[in-house]
C-alpha cells in the first residue's frame, strides 16, 4: 500500500517484516507448494508436499511465540502490539492467540490430509478434480494422489490468519476471499462420493460469493459514513455521532450477513449440513475448527473496535440471532439419522453460544479487577471447541463398511464392544461438545455464560442453557447407539489408521480432557493476551 504524503509526493509504508514473517512464512510455504506441483516429479509430490506444509506451519507456530513475547504495552493499559503495515494489520495480543489456535489446527489438517492407510494406501481426494464421476477419465485417475490440497490448505490458514488480525475493512474483506476460494475448491474434491462433493462445493461457492458480496456493500456504505475504511477511524465517526446514521445501521448489517455466514450462524446456515456432509472428512475436519476461530476473531475485533461505542445497535441483533441460532441447530440436531449433519447442526448451536460470549462486551469502567472479559471467554471457547470438533470429525472417517465411509448413526450399532477405544475417545469428544463437567466444553460454556450474565444479557443465557440441556440428548443418543444397540451384519466397522490421524486424534482428546480438569493455563493465556489495539 503506497500512501500518498500533503505535498503530492509518494511515500512508502512502513511494514514490520519482524512481526509479520509468520504470516509471510505460511504464504511463502503456500507458493512453494504451487511450484512443488508445478515442476516435482509425481512420485515425489507427496512427501513434498507434506514436508512443506508441515514445517512452515511448525516454523510459523514457533515464530507466533516469538513476536508474542516482543509486543510492546500500550499506554500503560492492558493492550500491547503494533501495526503491521500502517494500521492495516493490527498485531496484538488476541491476534497473537488466535494465530497460534489456527495454526495447531492447521497441523491437525495437516496430518488429516496426509492419511492414505483408511483409503488402502491412496488419499481421500480426487485424482484428478476435473475427471468426472463414473468415467474413464476418473478411473485412469483412481491411483493418482491429489497434492494441491497441500497449497490450497496453506492458502486458507494464511487467510485465517489475516482475517482476525485485519485493521481496515478493505484488508478484511481480502483475507474473506483469500480463506474462502481454497475451502470452495477443496469441499468438491473427495475421492468417494463425488457427486455430493461437487454439490457442497457449488452451494458453499454459491452462497458464499452472495455473503461476499453483502459484506462488500456494507463496506461501501460504512466508508460512506465514515469517510475511512480503518477501524479507528469508524470508532471515532461513531464516537462523535458523524455521519448518516440509516448508512452506519444498514452498512453494519451488511457487513454482519458476510461474517455470520462464516461462522454458520440462523439464518445464514442453510449451507452448513450439505457441505460438511459433502466435503471430505479431513476438510470439513479442518473447515468446521478453523474457519471458526478466523471468522469469530473478525467479528470480535469488527464489533469491538470498528463498533464499541455501537454497542447499544448491534447488540439487540446478535441476541435475536444467538437465540435463533442456538434453537434452530439443537431442534434440528435432534431430528438428524446422519452423523456428520448432526455434528454440523450441533456445530450450528456452538455458533450461539459463541454469539452469547460476543453479546458480554461491556465498557471498562464496568469490569471489574479479575473478572474475565468477553473476549478472553470467546478466545478460550474457540479453543475448546476448534479440538473437540478435529478430534470428532477425524474419528467419523474412521468408520467404514465396503462402500467407504459410512456416516448414518444406525450402522455405528455395537461399536462400543468391537471397538471400544474409538467408540470411548467419541464419546468423550460428544460429552466435551454437551458442556458435561470435567470435559472443556463445561469450561468454555460456563466462561461465555459468565460474561453474558454480568453484561446483562440473561435470556439470551437462559435459552442457552435450556438449548444445552436439550443438546445432551442428541449427544447421549450416539452413545447409546454405540454401546447399547447389537450390531448386526450391517453395521459399519473402524479402519485403524495411521500415526498421523491418531496424533491428531490424540492431541484433541487430551485437549478436552485438560481444558475441562486445568483450565487455568489457556485461560491465563487468553488473559495475557490483554485487549484488542485501536
């Protein structure tokens, strides 16, 4: 971005290459792996590939460390950062800890992405994306491995970690797209069932380009009141009651219907189900923890600092929509015979509970010492959910019969006595989602209700709890299924698979587990991370 200085002259912007290179690190590895599938030989592509995207998100979560421990303290408060590239990349503390969470999810996508034991020695993907279903050319492409999911995933964590550290609006509308196009192309790529890929690929495009472009008009209107697309810049316009007031409302809605699409939220969740059941599992995996930490860091940083002092506009909305979210996904969760539309309806409910965190802002003066704030209760919450969901979605493409991945809750009957250790590990995942205490969900519900509470928000938390209470039994139901049901000659069976989706497997149950007995680290860490820069 080339600034122009009062006299006409051109003046270069200051960019802070010191704290931006893990950002630069994964959009480097990113493009590397485009001329890794560019000019590598075929039969060396994979371990390329996987070599690439692994060490760069490895390098990057280590660099994260780094400049978290080197952020300077402002004004003596508890916000500490910078500006990455004048004013346009914000890099404090909650960027710090929402890059790190997308990057420990990156490497769990990583290591879902590179499992070939499940699919007898070949990946999940498509040979060949173009070929299509029951042709000759797929069947010429049945061996081959698709490798540009490597890039493609690195392309879309660089975009999530832009999207929650962008400064102005136009910088966050570029890391929108920037995440979204590779999550298009890789939800249509699955080696079995490709007609369903294909289909959740088009509607997630479909749909998103209209909420892309919704956000797009709402940037255009807030820049029409504002006169700025920076976010300090809007919070002062607001501060001093300037501008139109109908384009401060209507242009803030539009730019909610672009994020709350994002993050799954009634009424802009019609897409979720169809494309997490299309998608390939280690995509939607990847798609359902990470997209909505990115998505949720975004709003939190668009409505806390863009529009604090707005509070008392946008709040009323995102209580009608939390409730509305938290109803519809819990009701039609219950009514699900899939196991990956229930998790997507259920992932639906998480959303308004995330949206009864975002709804605890308050003003500083009424905070008190010690009390935890909306936004280190959202960022814990993003972390116990972003693992239980890895971890769930990584088990569900274990079970299997002779067609491949068998995904109906019926034909999991019995998988509790033939295999007990993944049939234990799920249930603890669907305890962790249901809020039962000692799992990590408990602690991140509880955390968010908090906030909600002392804000004053109490029936958004009542139907909260009521929309838990309520989730048990959706959860309990697999359960039962699982340990109480016989199987018979059509039950599904478990695929045991490699090092790789069992570290990431591992990694997550013990995650859920720790979070919900020692909360402390991680909450103490959220709380470290201090407060968003203006």
């Amino acid at each position: 971005m080339i600034a122009l200085a009062a006299d006409g002259t051109f003046v270069k912007p200051h960019i802070a290459y010191g704290s931006l290179w893990p950002l630069l690190v994964i959009f480097g590895a990113a493009c590397l792996g485009v001329l890794i599938e560019a000019f590598c030989p075929r039969p060396w592509r994979y371990a390329a590939q996987f070599g690439t995207a692994l060490v760069a998100l490895l390098v990057a979560l280590v660099g994260v460390g780094f400049v978290a421990n080197g952020l300077p303290r402002l004004g003596g408060g508890s916000a500490r950062g910078l500006f990455g590239s004048d004013g346009t990349i914000a890099l404090d503390g909650p960027t710090m800890f929402l890059w790190g969470l997308v990057l420990v999810l990156g490497l769990g996508g990583v290591l879902l992405f590179a499992e070939r034991r499940v699919e007898a020695g070949v990946s999940a993907f498509s040979g060949q994306a173009s070929a299509l279903p029951g042709t000759e050319s797929e069947r010429r492409s049945a061996g081959l491995d698709h490798t540009e999911v490597y890039p493609l995933l690195l392309f879309a964590i660089g975009g999530m970690m832009l999207f929650p550290a962008s400064g102005d609006l136009l910088t966050m509308f570029v890391a929108l797209e920037v995440l979204s196009l590779p999550l298009y192309l890789l939800c249509g790529l699955a080696r079995r069932r490709r007609l369903l890929s294909q289909e959740a690929a088009m509607k997630y495009f479909l749909l998103g380009a209209f909420s892309s472009g919704f956000f797009l008009y709402g940037v255009a209107l807030i820049y029409g009141y504002a006169g700025s697309m920076d976010f300090g810049a809007i919070n002062e316009a607001v501060t001093n009651d300037a501008g139109n007031q109908t384009l401060l409302v209507i242009g803030m809605g539009m730019l909610t219907v672009g994020l709350l699409f994002k993050v799954g939220a009634a009424p802009f969740h019609a897409w979720v189900p169809d494309v997490y059941q299309g998608a390939p599992t280690a995509v939607t995996a990847f798609m359902a923890a990470a997209t909505k930490a990115a998505a949720f860091g975004a709003i939190l940083r668009l409505f806390y600092v863009a529009f604090g002092q707005a509070r008392w506009t946008w709040q009323p909305m995102l209580w009608v929509i939390a409730i509305l979210t938290m109803l519809l996904g819990t009701v039609l969760a219950l009514v699900q015979t899939d196991m990956k539309r229930m998790l997507a309806y259920s992932s639906v409910a998480h959303t308004g509970f995330l949206l009864t965190g975002v709804l605890g802002l308050q003003g500083v003066d009424d905070i008190h010492p010690g009390q935890i704030t909306s936004l280190q209760a959202v960022m814990f919450y993003l972390v116990t959910y972003g693992l239980t969901t890895l971890g769930a979605f990584a088990l569900v493409g274990l079970v299997r019969d002779s067609a491949g991945e068998q995904s109906t809750i019926s034909r999991w009957a019995g998988l509790g006595k033939h295999s007990p250790v993944v049939a234990g590990v799920f249930s603890l995942f669907l305890l962790g989602m249901a809020g039962i205490p000692l799992t990590s969900g408990f602690t991140g519900k509880w955390a968010v209700f908090e906030v909600a509470l002392a804000a004053g928000a109490w029936p958004v938390v009542l139907v909260a709890v009521l929309a838990s209470a309520a989730a048990a039994f959706f959860y309990v139901r697999v359960i039962v299924v699982m340990y109480f049901h016989e199987p018979d000659s059509d039950s599904a069976y478990v695929v045991h698979p490699s090092m790789l989706t069992s570290t990431a497997i591992g990694v997550a149950a013990a995650a859920t587990i720790a979070l919900g007995v020692v909360p402390g680290p991680v909450l103490d860490l959220a709380r470290s991370a201090g407060e968003f820069i203006r």
